[in-house]
C-alpha cells in the first residue's frame, strides 16, 4: 500500500509539471460594465490534453493581484481558500484588468531521459548543453519550479495602459501594444522580463487550440512578435530554467511564466 501511495504521488507531481502549463482563463473576455463572470485556473498540456481545473490554494499562492487604472486589489487576501472557480469578476468602470498570480516553489525529480525531454519539448536546450559540459547527462534532473500566471480582461469600449503595467513578478510577460486592439491577421508584439530586465534569445510559445503550439525567440531586448492566425483563447507561455547553487534539494529551478487574452 504504502508503495501504491508513493508511485501515486510521483505521478501526480509529474502529471503537475512535465511539459505541463498553469493559466487563467474566464469565461468570456470582452465585457460590458457590471456583467459578472467567473475565473479558473487550469493546467493542462497545450490546451488541449490533461486539463484539470485548480481550486485556490492560499498556501501555494504567494501573490494574487488584480491591476486596473483605477486601483490595485489584493486578491490573495480576498478570496477564500480551496474557492472553485477561483474568482468571480464584475466591474462598473471602462478598461482593462489585469490579473497577475504567483505560486510558490515546487519539487520534482526527473530521469536523465525524460529530464532532457522536457527540456528539449520547451526550448531549453542551452541547459542540456550546460548539464554536458558539467558531465551531468545521465544524472536525474532535480528541480524546483514556480510560476507566473497573467490575464487581461478588457471592460466596455475604452481602452488604456494596462496591458503593460509592470507587475514585478519574477518572470514577466508583458505586451507592447493592446491585446484587445487587434483582429485576426495581425501580429502581436511581448517582451519578456526576468527579474526586471530583459530575457534574451529564449524560446517562447503561443498557443490556441485550432493552431496548436506556436514557437517564437525573444530578440537581445526580450521582444517578440507572435502571429494572430485565430480569433478565441490564447496563451503565451515559457519556461526559463537556471542553475541553482544554493538550493539544498534542487539543482536547477526553473521560472514558469503564463499570459492569456482573446481575440474576437
């Protein structure tokens, strides 16, 4: 039994982050003034396979924050734990809202095999070469994980600057023009921020469920420009992986950054 217990575990832990993402996604993201709608919080595969809605969890939520041009709410100290869906949303006020959340650190153990898997299905291949150059290819891979989860809402027909507010999260999505002023066909330019600065030559991928998993690199400035093929969900998503000296149970840690908007 208790060996039953511990493979239940693992698989749950490995379910939990190989290759897998976190996001925000309401039901609709275009509202009027005071329409209420609810938001979840999912992780899945490539939107597609292994979707398993979140409750809340305060213990593994270090910040929950709600940003608009009106006011910032701590929305950590609002909502009740194990909540599901996570946050019923509604505002009076015109604009865009802008949700940012970050989850605490995570323990994984992964074989040599399946660790360079993962590493290679999310661009990082620049920790493969490190792990070799250290003569650590065969060695598991133990990692710690966090992540960063964004989603912008856009109320009414006014639009302003909120889609580009700095939250100061760790790893940072941000975008470089209005998610919410583009239409099929057009292009969509981030930069991506890692402890404040930007986050150079690293893979990043959007995703929707008609186009699947689309691969983009960040220029020496952190930016990219992603292509809007289909109207709906999408998420943008990367996964930066560093060396992790001082950790006593990991030696890499990994970032897990998130930002989802619709196209109508």
């Amino acid at each position: 039994m208790k060996k039953l217990a511990l493979i239940a575990i693992l698989l749950l832990l490995f379910s939990d982050t190989y290759a897998h993402e976190y996001w925000l996604q309401p039901e609709k993201f275009l509202l009027a003034p005071r329409e209420k709608i609810s938001v979840h919080l999912y992780v899945g595969d490539g939107l597609t396979k292994d979707i398993e809605e979140r409750k809340f969890q305060k213990d593994k939520t270090v910040s929950f924050q709600l940003f608009s041009g009106y006011e910032t709410l701590d929305l950590k100290s609002l909502i009740e734990d194990d909540s599901l869906p996570i946050y019923s949303f509604s505002a009076e006020k015109e604009g865009g809202y802008l949700f940012a959340m970050h989850r605490d650190w995570s323990y994984i153990e992964l074989q040599p095999d399946e660790f360079e898997k993962y590493l290679r299905e999310d661009g990082m291949e620049y920790i493969i070469a490190e792990r070799k150059r250290l003569k650590e290819q065969r060695k598991p891979g133990l990692e710690r994980y966090s992540r960063y989860i964004k989603m912008l809402l856009q109320v009414g027909k006014k639009q302003d600057e909120t889609y580009k507010k700095k939250t100061g999260l760790m790893l940072e999505i941000i975008p470089l023009e209005n998610p919410y002023s583009k239409q099929v066909g057009d292009s969509l330019t981030f930069q991506v921020l890692f402890d404040g600065k930007p986050l150079s030559y690293k893979a990043v991928f959007a995703s929707n469920k008609e186009t699947g998993k689309m691969k983009y690199q960040t220029d020496k400035n952190g930016i990219f420009r992603m292509q809007i093929k289909r109207s709906g969900f999408w998420l943008v998503h990367l996964v930066f992986m560093r060396r992790c000296e001082k950790c006593e149970k990991a030696d890499w840690e990994s970032f897990w950054g998130a930002f989802s908007f619709g196209i109508s």
